[in-house]
C-alpha cells in the first residue's frame, strides 16, 4: 500500500536554529498538508499546498514557516528560528483530491524536541 | 472559531463490550465527519467516515451522525484490548483542512 514517509523521525535541536522537517507524499496526489501536534493537544492544521502554492493556512503558520516542493516528489516544511513552543509531533499528508478527508493520508510524524 | 468539543476520558469498558465515543462540532457549515485512531506517538488513522444523518457501520464500528444537533458518535462493538487507543473526532466544511478535537482515550480491559 502506498504511503506518506516523513524524515526525521526525530530531531532534536537548538532553539534559535532551522530545522526542515521532509515529506514524501504519495506520488499521484496533488494536495499536501502538514498538521502538528503538540504533546497532549490536539491535531492542529498547519498549512495546505496545491500547484506549488500554498492554498489555505492557520493562525500558528506565521512568517517563521515555510513550506517548499522543491523537486516533485518532496514537500517540505521550514522552521526558520526554532522556538521552546515549536516542539511537537508534525505530519505530513497527502490526498489527491481537495476538502475529502477520506482521502487524506498521514504519514508517520516527525517528531522535534527544541532544547 | 470552529471547535470541535470531546470528552478527554479515560473511558474503560471491560473486553466485548460496547465503547460509545461522542464529539460535538460548532460549525453547521460541517459536512463531513470523520473518526480517527491514534496510538500513543502514532500518527492518526482514518477508521470511519460519516456525510449523512444517521448511522454508517463498518464491521465492529458504527458511526451515528446529528446534523441537527452537531453530535457525532462512534460505537466500538465487542471491545478488544487493541482497541485501546485514542479516538480523535474530525470535521471538514470541504475546505482544506480537518479540525480535530482532544480526542477520547479509550481503556479496553481483558
């Protein structure tokens, strides 16, 4: 069965530093989302990415993230200065259709512990 | 601010029982509603999907839907242990992003 694959599996890292968490969606779908979750919350919506560009994202997604498709099959998200409240859980997923979340497939999570 | 409202638990029922899960949802432009399965530093898994007022079953699982009163709630027939998890309650207006709820630990003991 095909899958979403995220790397790292876990980071561990300064704040203050960049950290880009990888994704490789399914590779015929077209939508790309990443969510996080912070330990003991909810799964919280990030971000959406259609046509190499972002179409729809949340409050928490503010000028120190980023997301990228730099070459067809990854899609990346970048944390530009980490901070203490960046640590969490973050999932990639990804659907071939738009708003079906029947569709939507979440990878395993990457998981980043800013120190 | 769409919220999505479930009740943290833990809920414990003995193995072969019936776990009854329940989510409320604050936006009536909802239209879909989905119940998740996550195991502890898993990621979510989809388990059931529900567009229509009623019920939708699916093996052991059955997932009632209120429009109406904005209610949501997935019954888990003849509990294993491995079921013992954290269901996590979604809701999607057909934009692109699924709200989540706390999600609702559940307990299942042999």
């Amino acid at each position: 069965e095909p899958e979403v694959t995220q790397t790292p599996s876990h980071q561990v890292t300064q704040m203050g530093q960049e950290v880009i968490l990888r994704c490789v969606p399914i590779s015929n779908h077209l939508y790309f989302y990443w969510y996080r979750q912070i330990l003991g919350q909810k799964v919280e919506f990030l971000v959406s990415f259609y046509n190499n560009e972002i179409s729809e994202k949340s409050e928490i997604f503010d000028d120190q993230f980023s997301v990228e498709r730099p070459d067809g099959s990854n899609f990346t998200l970048k944390i530009r200065s980490t901070k203490l409240e960046d640590s969490a859980m973050y999932f990639c997923a990804s659907s071939p259709y738009r708003g079906n979340g029947n569709t939507i497939y979440f990878g395993e999570g990457s998981w980043l512990t800013v120190v | 601010q769409k919220e999505v409202e479930q009740n943290s638990g833990p809920l414990s029922v003995p193995e072969g029982a019936i776990a009854s899960l329940n989510c409320t949802y604050s936006d009536r432009g909802s239209q879909s509603f989905f119940w998740y399965r996550q195991y502890s530093g898993k990621s979510p898994e989809l388990i059931m999907f529900i567009y229509s007022n009623g019920d939708k079953e699916d093996g052991r699982f059955t997932a009632q839907l209120n429009k109406a009163s904005q209610y949501v709630s997935l019954l888990i027939r003849d509990s294993q242990p491995s079921d013992s998890a954290t269901y996590l309650c979604a809701v999607n207006d057909n934009t692109d992003k699924l709200i989540f709820g706390t999600g609702t630990r559940l307990q299942v003991f042999p």
